[in-house]
C-alpha cells in the first residue's frame, strides 16, 4: 500500500469566534421583530377566524356558531352597502391617483426648474396621516366655514359645495380627499420608474420622428407597465383598509351612505360589542386583501424566476 493511499483528510479551521458573531447578530436583531410579526399576523388571523365561527358577543365564547355570522353579516343591509362603498371608492380612488400621478410625474420628468421644491409640495399629503387629513378636509366642506362659504362670499350665492351633508355625494368627498392624499406616492414611483428608462430608447424614438405624446405612450409607459401594477396593488390595500379618512370625514353618514368595511367591524366590536360578527367580517376583509395580494405574490415570484431562467 502506497503512501498515497493513507492521506488522511484535514479538518476545516474553525471559524473565528468573530466571524460566527457578526453572523448571528443579524439574526439575533431581526429574531423579535420577526417573531412579533409571525405573531401579528398569523396568530392574530388565526385568532380571529376562530372568533367568527364562534358564539362570543360581549366576550369571547368557545362555543361553535359554525357560518351563523356570516349568513348573519350577509344579510344584513348596512355590510352590503359598506362592502359596495368599497368597490366603488376602491376603483375612483386607485385610478384617480394613478391619473394624476402619473401626470405629476411626466411633468416633473420634463426637468423643470425647481424640481426639488415641485417634489417637496407633491409629497407633503403623504407624511401626513389620514386623520389629520380628513379633519382638514372636512372643515373645507363645511358648507358653514368651508368652500362653499367662501365662494358665496365672494358673490356666488348659488355655489354649492357641501359634499359631505348629501348622502349622494359624500363618498365622493372621501374619493376626492383619498386622492389628493395619495397622488404624491404614485408620483414618486411614476418618476423612479420614467427615470430608469433606457435614453437610447428615447432618442431611437425621436430620431424616428415620435412626438413627445407618442413617445411616452409607445415607448415610455409600455417599459414601466410592472409599476403600474406595483402601485395598483399597494393603493388597493389602502382602499381595503380605508378608516381614519371616513372616520375623520363623514363618520360613515350620512345615514350609512359612506359606511365603509373598516367602519363597520369597528362599531360591531367595540360599539354594538358583537364580536363574532365583527370578527366575521373583519375576515371578509382579509380575504379581499387575500385576493389582491396572492395572485401578485405569484405573479411577482413567476416574474423573477424567468428573469433568473433567462439569464
């Protein structure tokens, strides 16, 4: 037997105590957020899918109520009418600030002077919460002290501007105000994205004699469809989550014209003290984020791995 065949095979030095450190820590840093989320999240659904098959009212009961407060969430008038206020602010709300986003950001996309100052006033609704925004907004709309007095001031004693006191036109003053609070965030991710676009494919496009209108809509816009979607999905969960606005704006009237989902799992669970039915439609509510979110999960997940497959 050769000498050869006797090699015996050398241990891997240990890693420093250092290096083993500086990969723990990170771990170690992101442990209880993690955890806190897992608990947040899938503990908390969990716990609240249980409450909605249950017969808790006043407290939470351990009894088995099975679909009982979901026929009953059905039923009643005030849910349909709050899930049907959802679709149609849900559509008026995400294509308005997708319109004027994006119109904010072509014409900031233009390098006009002071850009910085335009992005500055364009943003200002974003930093600010929702409650603070619909307690402004609804002193505009007062037609006592708002908009409408003010125009009437000035001669036009037929000027009518008190959306939120007619029951016809109240959700359009939350679909006006959610607008202008949310047009700045489509604007900057509208701008990032016109501003990662190829210029080589700007100037083909102008060598080739496109205007600006045509340049925009065959060449720019097609190149950044994917955050279209990307700010589409995000304003939905907005919209699905809609609250401190109505809260703050219209309080869910007049009557129970603006009464939104949010607005109502809160008055069963904390006014009315209904927990399972409020729990029942709190998971209606999940399931329309649900329906958003996976399929662009799985979309956003298909996307990558061809851009991966395709080198």
């Amino acid at each position: 037997m050769s000498t050869h065949d006797l090699t015996i095979p050398i241990a891997a030095p240990a890693r420093p105590w250092r290096e083993r450190l500086g990969t723990l820590i990170p771990i170690l840093v992101l442990a209880p957020s993690l955890a806190a989320s897992f608990v947040y999240v899938f503990v908390f659904a969990a716990w609240t899918l249980y409450l909605s098959v249950s017969t808790s009212s006043l407290l939470p009961s351990y009894g088995f109520a099975g679909l009982d407060n979901y026929m009953s969430l059905w039923a009643n008038r005030r849910w349909n009418i709050a899930y049907t206020n959802l679709f149609f602010f849900s559509g008026f709300y995400i294509l308005g600030s997708m319109a004027v986003g994006l119109l904010l950001a072509i014409l900031i996309d233009q390098r006009v002077r002071g850009e910085a100052v335009w992005r500055t006033i364009f943003l200002y609704p974003l930093a600010v919460s929702f409650i603070v925004t619909g307690t402004v907004w609804s002193w505009l709309y007062n037609p006592a002290d708002g908009i409408q007095a003010l125009v009437r001031g000035l001669g036009w004693s037929s000027f009518n501007f008190a959306l939120t006191s007619d029951r016809n036109l109240a959700i359009y003053a939350i679909i006006i105000t959610g607008v202008w609070q949310s047009s700045g965030f489509a604007m900057a991710l509208f701008l990032a994205g016109l501003r990662s676009v190829d210029p080589d494919l700007i100037k083909a496009a102008q060598i080739d004699g496109a205007s600006t209108f045509r340049t925009y809509r065959r060449v720019i816009l097609p190149t950044i469809a994917p955050i279209f979607l990307a700010v589409a999905v995000i304003q939905i969960q907005f919209a699905i989550k809609t609250f401190d606005l109505v809260a703050a704006l219209t309080r869910g009237g007049p009557g129970v014209s603006t009464t939104f989902p949010a607005i109502y799992v809160y008055d069963l669970m904390f006014q009315r003290g209904q927990i399972g039915e409020g729990a029942a439609a709190a998971v209606m509510m999940l399931a329309a984020l649900a329906v958003v979110l996976v399929p662009y999960s799985l979309w956003v997940v298909w996307r990558r791995r061809r851009e991966s497959g395709h080198g």
